[in-house]
C-alpha cells in the first residue's frame, strides 16, 4: 500500500521552485518579455500599419540582445550556473530571436506561402541550434565555466536581420514595396528578402562552422 503525500506536497514544490530561480534568470525573462512585446507590436502593426509600433517591436530585439548578455554575465560573477538558468535561457531566446524575428519579417510583408515555410525554417533551425547547445555545452567547455566556441552562428544574431527590417520600414520598403519585389513560383509568392532567413537558419545550424566565444 502506498504512502500519502502530505498535503503541503505541492506548496513544498512552489517554494521550491521559486527558491531557484536567481538573478541572472530574472534578466532572462526580461529577454522573453522583450521577445512577447515584439510579438504584440507586430501584429499592432498588422492590425493598424504604425511606423512606430514596427520600429518599437525591432528596438526590442537589441534590448533583448542586453538582457541576454546580461544574464550569462551575472551567472558567472555570481557563480549560480543552473540547468534551470540554461532552459530558460534557451526558451527566451527562442521567443525574443526566433518567432519575434519571423513574426516581424511576417508583418514587414514577407507572408506569401514560401516566404512562410522559410520563416518557419528559419525558427526551427533557431530551435534545433539551442537545444544542440545544451546537449553539448558541457562537452565544448570541457570543464571550464563556459564553451570555448560556437558550433553554427547564436541566435542572438537575428538582431542583424531585425535591423534590416527596421531599416527597409524607415524607408518605407515593406509591404507591396518591399525591397527586392516579389517572385510567384508555382502557387505561391516568395519575396528574396526572405532568403536572409534561410541563410541565416543554415549558418545557425552548420557543424563547420566554428565561432569562438569570448
């Protein structure tokens, strides 16, 4: 017959939980909620094309981008290394450099059938580099308190195709105007634009390429 869990079972586990979270992850979640407010501010922007909200959801990629580098900083100084920190770390970049970027890319007007299948290329590889990352970390830092190099580009360097985008709209190259046209390909359309994303999903994936961390 089994033994009851006491009743305080599930608050033991709350408090628990709320013990271990530290500082550097609560600049982490200051990067997903900078990811989710991209998010809003696009579809803002597709609800009501306002130069400002598209510019407002680009600006919050870099804010992210601090956060970021922010959280893995204070880890160190702080020597609270965690495999809680690190999924966090991981899901918030996910938002804040995968979706976000695609979600924005997607409002800029790069929404025609291919457009999204590489938008979603492009945020599966992001997925797929991640959690690489934290199967392997512990074998690429070979005991030291972080990797030596990147296999395949970060995600955080999405931050260079959000700040196209922002650029394109203060031009005001989105939309039907959007730069390099639009190209119908069977069914559907692809705007080259787009295939920034794809090169750039490619490089966050490569095994080859090797970037030292510093």
């Amino acid at each position: 017959m089994s033994t009851p869990l006491p009743t305080n079972a599930p608050k033991r586990q709350h408090f628990s939980m709320i013990r271990g979270f530290h500082l550097a992850d609560v600049f982490t979640l200051g990067n997903a909620a900078c990811g989710v407010g991209a998010v809003f501010l696009a579809m803002a922007y597709m609800a009501k094309p306002s130069l400002s909200h598209f510019l407002w959801a680009a600006a919050l990629a870099p804010a992210a981008f601090v956060f970021d580098v922010f959280d893995g900083r204070i880890a160190r100084w702080r020597q609270t290394h965690s495999a809680l920190g690190r999924e966090l770390d991981s899901l918030a970049d996910v938002i804040s450099f995968g979706v976000a970027p695609a979600a924005l890319a997607f409002a800029a007007g790069l929404s025609g059938g291919w457009d999204c299948l590489v938008l979603v290329y492009f945020v599966c590889c992001g997925v797929s580099r991640l959690a690489r990352y934290n199967v392997t970390a512990e074998a690429l830092s070979e005991g030291a308190d972080k990797v030596k190099y990147f296999e395949g580009t970060p995600i955080p360097t999405s931050v260079v195709l959000v700040a196209v985008l922002a650029w394109a709209a203060w031009q005001g190259r989105v939309g039907d105007a959007v730069w390099g046209g639009a190209w119908v390909l069977g069914p559907w359309q692809l705007h080259p634009l787009v295939l920034l994303f794809a090169l750039s999903g490619t490089l966050m994936v490569s095994k080859t390429l090797r970037i030292p961390k510093f």
